[in-house]
C-alpha cells in the first residue's frame, strides 16, 4: 500500500470515529436537531380558563427545551371527546389528554373516592389534595399512561329556583345531577335528573328541573345563574371532578430523561395555576350572582350536620366497595378526609 492510501485509510478512520463519537454523544444527552411532535387532546372549549392553560403549559415546555418539544392543542373535543379522552391516549390517538376520571366510571374505581361530598373548601385546596393523593397511591388503575398531574374544580353547591336552607326542602326536589351526584340528592332526598351541562339552562327556564348541582364557576360560565333565584351554602358536602392530564405511556418512556425532567418540572408548577384558576371561576360565578340579586343561603351548624349525615353512607360504601376489590378504599378516603378537614380549618381562620 502506498503512502497516499494510507493516509486516505486513516482520514476515513478519524472521520468515521468523529461521526459515531457525535451520534452516541447525542443519544447520551437525548438531544435532536428533530423537535419532539406530540398532540394533545383536551375537552374544554378553547374559551375555558383550563384549556388556555393546557395551551401555556405546552408553551412552556416548548420554551423550556428550546423548541424540542412541539406539543399542538386540540380543544373543544375535536380530536377525541370527553369519556374517549383517557382510551384515546392509552390507544395513542393523542399523545396527551385531559378529561375527567367520572366521564369513564368504573374503569377508575380507587380513584372515584376522589369526587365524593368530602366538603372540598375551594378549588385550589381540591386540586392539592387529588395530586397529593394521586401521587401517594400511584394506583393500578393508571398504570396504562403516565399521569402527569389531576387538578379539580371548587366545591359543588346547589343553585335552585326555590329556597333551600333546609333538608325538608330538598324533598321531591327535581335536581340535575349527573354520575355519583345522583346519589348524593338521592340521600338528600331530592329526585336526580341527569342531563348534560349544556341542556340544564332550559332545563331551568322551562321548570324541567328545579335545582342543580354545580361549582359555583358554572352560574356565570353556563349563564345558568339567570335561570335560578338562590343559591345554597352547600360546602359542608362541597364534591369536586378530578381532571387528569396524561401522556400515553410510550411517548413518556421514549423521551430523554432530560425533556421527561422539563415536564414534570412545569407539570408540577401548573397544579397551582389550574386550582387558582378555578378559585378565580368561582369568585366570578359568586359575584355573577351577587349582581343579579340571587339569594345566597347558608346552611345553620345543625343543617350542615344533617346534610354531613346523610351523604356519610356513600363514602362508606365507597370504602367497602374499594375494598372488597382489594383496593385500600379505607386509608385512600381517610387520607382524603384528614386533607379537607385541614384545608377547611385554614380557611375558616382566614
């Protein structure tokens, strides 16, 4: 071999070694000139508070890692609906998804003891403690995604056409109540009627129902305070619905630790954002009402007692229910409760 051939040999050496050199350099910080692409699915309409933060948290992460991460919102349902939502990014038709665990019951049956009349304080508060409980049981049941974090709207209340400040006057009252709800006028001994959201506005207008079960967000988002004259101070039975945001699992495994370490992180700091957005729906709702002159009616410590007593059975069968399919039903609601019991303690010194 000549000298000019070995000199060819060894450049392509050199060169070769350079090229793999800078391959696994890339592979060990997980970086790519080719930006991450993922969709993400949310039901909301794009007008919510909760969707525009779905979309600054996909802004965020996208300026946190300098453009590798492309996340594009879908809202309003366009690209799976609410109860598809959860399946959808287990099958990959999203790549991350927000609804609520209620909208497929059954499939999350830990995870339902989150939504029951616990007497959540505020939404802010509610929001902490799902995350809290979520992260600490890590259950089963979500296993087929990575749950990124769960936030959840303030306490449920009953906005009606007729006063309520007694448990005798919830009887035969036509209330519209969806999913678990239902139950809870059932032990109030109201009647249910379950529709959706969108159709209880009518529905109130035209004395189809007399009352609904909502967080206090939904009399200005949904106008159904034009519809109703009182409002009842129903906290001491406040439920909430917890909102999951969720990435199909083999999306999350497939990033580098590094973008993985950039989701959590903003994931973490959204929580508080989500539950202050509820709490300033709330004080909107509150005040939306406070102009059209409702009636805000509390409920005595001893009517607050009776409606603590009636709802009581369904936590406990919850509980049973949970555990009679080897879950830790006892200890997830326990927890729950000490959680709600502090928060409402704070919030009555303020």
């Amino acid at each position: 071999m000549n000298i000019k051939a070995v000199v060819l040999a060894a450049l392509v050496a050199v060169l070769l070694f350079a090229g793999c050199g800078k391959k696994d350099q890339a592979g060990l910080s997980g970086k790519s000139s080719e930006p991450v692409k993922m969709t993400y699915s949310v039901f909301f309409p794009p007008t919510h508070v909760q969707a525009q933060l779905a979309k600054e948290w996909a802004d965020e992460i996208k300026a946190r890692s300098g453009g590798r991460v492309d996340i594009t919102v879908f809202s309003g349902g366009a690209l799976t609906k609410a109860d598809q939502c959860y399946q959808g990014v287990v099958d990959n038709i999203s790549d991350i998804g927000m609804s609520a665990f209620a909208y497929t019951r059954g499939r999350f049956p830990l995870l339902e003891g989150l939504d029951l009349p616990l007497g959540y304080p505020d939404g802010l508060s509610a929001t902490r403690i799902v995350n809290a409980a979520v992260a600490k049981y890590d259950p089963a049941e979500t296993k087929d995604v990575k749950v990124l974090y769960v936030h959840a709207h303030g306490p449920g209340i009953l906005a009606s056409k007729r006063p309520v400040g007694r448990l005798e006057d919830m009887k035969g009252l036509k209330v519209r109540a969806t999913g678990f709800c239902s139950k809870i006028v059932e032990n109030l001994g109201g009647s249910p009627v379950s529709m959706p959201q969108g159709e209880t506005y009518e529905a109130l207008q035209k004395g189809v129902v007399d009352a609904t079960f909502c967080p206090v967000e939904t009399l200005k988002g949904w106008k159904q305070g034009e519809v109703i004259n009182c409002m009842t101070d129903s906290k001491c039975i406040g439920y909430t619905t917890a909102f999951f945001v969720a990435m199909n699992l083999q999306k999350w495994e497939a990033l580098p630790v590094d973008l993985r370490k950039i989701i959590e992180a903003v994931s973490a700091e959204w929580v508080v954002k989500h539950g202050e957005a509820w709490n300033a729906a709330d004080r909107d709702g509150l005040q939306f009402i406070v102009d059209l002159k409702r009636s805000i009616l509390p409920l005595s410590p001893q009517e607050q007692a009776l409606w603590v007593e009636k709802v009581s059975p369904l936590l406990q069968e919850y509980a049973d229910k949970a555990s009679q399919n080897g879950l830790p039903g006892e200890a997830f609601l326990n927890d729950l409760k000490a959680a709600v019991a502090e928060d409402r303690a704070k919030a009555q010194k303020k």
